[in-house]
C-alpha cells in the first residue's frame, strides 16, 4: 500500500507531459514551465535522453518541481526512475508488478486505468489517484461522470490524459472526481526542439488562466 501524499503535486491541477530528445533541453524546459505557473511535470520514459533528463531537472531543480516519470511499464524502468531522483510515476495502463515496485522503491504511482474493474484493482494496491486513460477514446467527460456514481465515495481521483486540450480542460477540471488533468500540449515535443521556451511559458500562463477561471482574461488565441 502506498502513502504517498499527492496533494502538492496536484495543486495547480495541470501535469505538464514532456517528451525530451535532448537531455540538455531539460533545465531551459523546467524553467519555461516554472515561468509560466507549472511545477508538476511528468518526463515520459520513451527516449534513450529521459533518463539524464530526470537527473538534470532533479539536480538543478530539487524541490522546486514535483517531478514524475511516465510510461513506466517495467520495474526495471521504476527503479531507474527512482535513481533518477523522480518522485512519483504513471503508466498508461495498469500493471500489478509495476505497482508493487513503486511501492517498494517509495515513488508514488498513478496507474491508467479505463474501466471499472481496474479502477477497483488499483484501489486494491493503493492508489487512490488514477489516470484516465486514454480519457477522449475512453469516453471522456460523460465517462467520468458515470464513474463518479459508484466510486465517488471511496475517494479515488482521476488525472485524465488523451485527448485533452486547451480547449476541453475547463470542463474535464469541472467533471465529478477530477484532481488534475494531464497534457502534452503545453510543452509539445516540436516546441522542445525548437526551443521556443517563451512559446511553453505562454502556453504554460494560458493553462493556468483556465485552471484558476481566469481564462476571460488570458483567453487562448
């Protein structure tokens, strides 16, 4: 059972999801986002740099972010992870073993999950804050919605990712159960290349104009 306490991570309700070519593209990244409003990030473990990247930020940042790595489907990628310096870590899909090597190597850990049967699962092994996911193949808001009847009470929350854009994040943070929402658009890969820092910082400001109701004011362009 884990006793991870997501709440700081979770408090803006937005999970930046950055993919890294580059392990030097980390610092400049985290600080575009940092300048912007978001200090939850999640690194996808999908490219030979992620490791060293995980490091970079952890080194340069330390508790200024809240940093998790995705796509952990092994738990030898968990423990690479943690050595890292990540804090917690997401799957897209849910995997007992992963769990439990989470668990073992104390990082917090948010499982996908798409239906019932896993939601009850991975409240069995401890996690009580869930990805949903893919969130707009999986039947987006009215899903969550209908989700909300019969486990709003056992306190589960869900990050929704897949799908979600500038767009749609006002009404998946209004859905019954949502802690946070996850997305890749804030940071896209194309913008890393690029290095548009000041691109991801405005896009990272527009987010949070949205997640805080002050979109009226900072409306997307």
């Amino acid at each position: 059972m884990s006793s991870f306490d997501f709440t700081p991570v979770l408090a803006n309700r937005i999970v930046s999801v950055i993919t890294i070519d580059r392990a030097e593209d980390a610092e400049p990244l985290t600080q575009a986002l940092l300048d912007g409003g978001l200090n939850a990030l999640e690194v996808t473990f999908r490219t030979p740099a992620a490791p060293e990247a995980v490091k970079r930020i952890k080194d340069a940042f330390g508790d200024k972010v809240h940093l998790g790595v995705g796509t952990l489907l092994t738990g030898e990628q968990v423990v690479q992870a943690a050595k890292a310096g990540a804090t917690f870590g997401l799957a897209p899909g849910l995997n007992e073993n992963v769990v439990r090597a989470a668990h073992e190597h104390g990082l917090g850990f948010i499982p996908g999950v798409m239906t019932p049967s896993e939601i009850e699962r991975a409240l069995e092994l401890g996690c009580k804050v869930q990805k949903f996911f893919p969130a707009d193949v999986a039947g987006g808001i009215k899903m969550l919605k209908t989700l909300s009847g019969p486990y709003g009470h056992t306190g589960v929350k869900f990050i929704p990712l897949g799908g979600v854009s500038a767009s749609t994040l006002k009404e998946y943070l209004a859905a019954p159960g949502v802690a946070a929402v996850g997305g890749s658009w804030i940071a896209d890969r194309s913008l890393i290349k690029a290095g548009d820092w000041a691109g991801i910082t405005s896009l990272a400001k527009k987010a949070v104009a949205i997640a805080t109701g002050r979109e009226e004011e900072e409306a997307l362009g």
